[in-house]
C-alpha cells in the first residue's frame, strides 16, 4: 500500500511504498476512502504524544470499506461501509463494560497507537465495538469529518454540556471542532459567541449562525459576553486549547455556568493555572470531553439524514494524499478556515 510516513519529529513525510496490514482474527482493515486532517495529528507529528512511536503514519479521521473481516468479526463483512471513533475500545475493561469505549483503558487510536489512515489501508482491532455504520445518504468524505472534530463537539454540547434551547454558548476557536460546535448548538437552538484571532473564521462562524463575533485581537473576550449576554454564556467551550483560552473561557460564564475543555493542551500548554477562586465562588462546571464511544453515533447520524446537522458545509478543502503530507506539517500555523479532508481514489 501507498503510505505517508515521518521517520523523525517535525521532519517532513513522506509517500511511500509500505507493508499491507494484517488483520487479526477481532479486527477488521478498512480501505481507506477519506481521511481528515486534524490538529491532534500536528501533535503527534511535533512530538507532544507519547503513543505515538517513529516510524509513523498519522491519521485517525477515516471512514472506507472493510476489506476484510477477521474469523471473529460478528457484525462486519467485505464491503461495508464504515468509519469509527479516534479513541476505540477493547470492549472489556470497565468503562467499555459501561459503553464508554472513548474512554477505554486498554484505548488504540489509529494514528497514535497504531500507524493511521494517510494509507491506502488500516486494521481497526475489536470491529464489532467500535465501527459505525455510514448511511448511504452520508458521503465518505462527510463522514470522515465526524470522527474526531465533529462527533467529539456534538457529544461535548449535547452530553456533557448538556446543552438547551435558548441558553448561551461561547466558543473560543474557530477551527474544525469550534465550527462544529457553532453549528451543533445552533441546531439545538442556543444563541452562540464565538471568538478568535482569525476574520476569515469568524465569518465563517457567522454564516453557521454565530450572532456575537469577537477577535480576541482587538477586544477582550471574557468582558464582551459577560455583558453581552447579561452576566455571562450559560456554556462556554475551549475549542482551541491554550492557557489562555481555557481561563478566557471559564471567565465567560455566567454563575453555574458550565465550561466545556475540548482542545487538548500539550507541551508547553499542558498545565494551565486555573482560576480555581472563581471556579468555587461562582460554582462553576468544569467538563472534559473525549471524543463519542460508537455506540453513540446513531442520534447525530440521525439528525444529519433528517438535515438538522449539515457537517458537509464544514468541509474546506479536499487533497490527495501527497498534498495533505505536507499540509500536516503546517497545521501549527492554523491554515484554512473549514476541515481539509484527504481523498483517496
């Protein structure tokens, strides 16, 4: 199979002839059809993961059809079409015996743990827990931008946040997951903020329906939805993941607001001092959310195939796999204002 492999940290990848997968008896290998490009990626290419082990192949936004199904596989064959959650379940270990298979303690992640899907092909183990079904009505490249960005938003908002019509939400990032969560809420009927440093993503979160704009460049955030909504957002989600923006976030809340962490935070920014004084005396709510185990998946599906949730308008560019190499290598400096999504074939 075709590859696009790094051999080094921060050094640039390269498309290459690489060994098939093999496919253990509980596993399923998925021809990749489509793949996203997501910041997490940049991550494990800078070197900020741990899991992720040289040589790699990064890319854990998939979605294909399973070309082949090992002896143990129940609910898969050949020609289905799939994707999966970033985080999948051993289907076993406690939270998986809860259905939280996000939160596995025995987690792969395919582009982490595992080489990824900028590859022609790769092996997903225990399928029957964690692949998801795709209606024939959702494109391969839509449904690869659900995996990670989009699903993890939809269960921030509606699960963990649990979000209502009518409340406020503040969204700092207007990146892949910050988008999502703009057009999420405004689905549920929530009045959204967003901020950002970005114009070309602000007005990008204004046609998803974003009413209050904010670069944080020449206004101070916090303050502006503190009084633009009357005391503070009843949600406020940390898209980005920065010192910054996780205490801006938590400064936007209303009293028992609920702050959302959705970014991650490595590196430099993997321990952020938290206004602790004001998260007591305010009593506010501070959630983490990791992604959506796939046995969740069938709500948000349902509501993109009835067109509450059109996440195909997320879509910014589509590359080859030649091209989305050395897009990666770039995902520090934010380009783009939508999800690039690599195709195959």
């Amino acid at each position: 199979m075709q590859a696009a492999v790094f051999d080094a940290y921060q050094s640039a990848l390269h498309v290459r002839s690489a060994p098939d997968p093999i496919c253990p008896d509980d596993a399923v290998i998925i021809q990749v059809a489509a793949c996203g490009i997501c910041r997490s990626d940049w991550h494990g290419w800078m070197g900020h993961d741990s899991d992720v082990q040289l040589p790699h192949v990064p890319g854990h936004e998939l979605a294909g059809t399973v070309a082949e199904a090992g002896m143990d596989v129940n609910d898969w064959m050949a020609g289905d079409r799939v994707t999966v959650p970033f985080c999948c379940g051993c289907g076993i270990c406690p939270p998986c015996a809860q259905g939280q298979t996000h939160i596995c303690d025995n987690y792969t992640q395919p582009g982490f743990t595992q080489w990824g899907a900028f590859a022609e092909y790769v092996v997903i183990r225990h399928a029957d827990v964690n692949l998801v079904r795709i209606p024939e009505s959702v494109e391969f490249s839509t449904a690869a931008s659900l995996g990670c960005r989009f699903a993890t938003s939809y269960r921030a908002m509606v699960d963990q946040a649990r979000i209502q019509p009518g409340e406020t939400v503040a969204i700092y990032g207007c990146g892949g997951v910050g988008l999502s969560a703009v057009m999420i809420a405004v689905s549920f009927g929530a009045r959204v903020a967003v901020v950002d440093l970005d114009d070309r993503r602000l007005q990008r979160a204004q046609e998803l329906g974003a009413e209050l704009i904010i670069n944080a460049a020449v206004t101070t955030p916090s303050a502006a939805i503190r009084e633009a909504t009357n005391g503070g957002a009843d949600i406020s989600m940390d898209a980005l993941g920065s010192a910054q923006t996780c205490r801006n976030s938590l400064q936007s809340l209303r009293k028992q607001g609920r702050h959302v962490q959705v970014g991650l935070m490595l590196g430099d920014e993997s321990a952020p001092a938290i206004p602790m004084g004001e998260v007591i005396g305010r009593e506010l709510q501070l959630l983490g959310s990791h992604g959506m185990p796939a046995a969740a998946y069938s709500a948000m599906l349902q509501r993109i195939e009835q067109q509450k949730l059109d996440p195909a308008r997320l879509i910014g560019d589509r590359v080859t796999l030649s091209e989305g190499a050395e897009q990666l290598t770039r995902m520090g400096e934010f380009p783009g204002s939508g999800v690039t999504i690599i195709e195959f074939g």
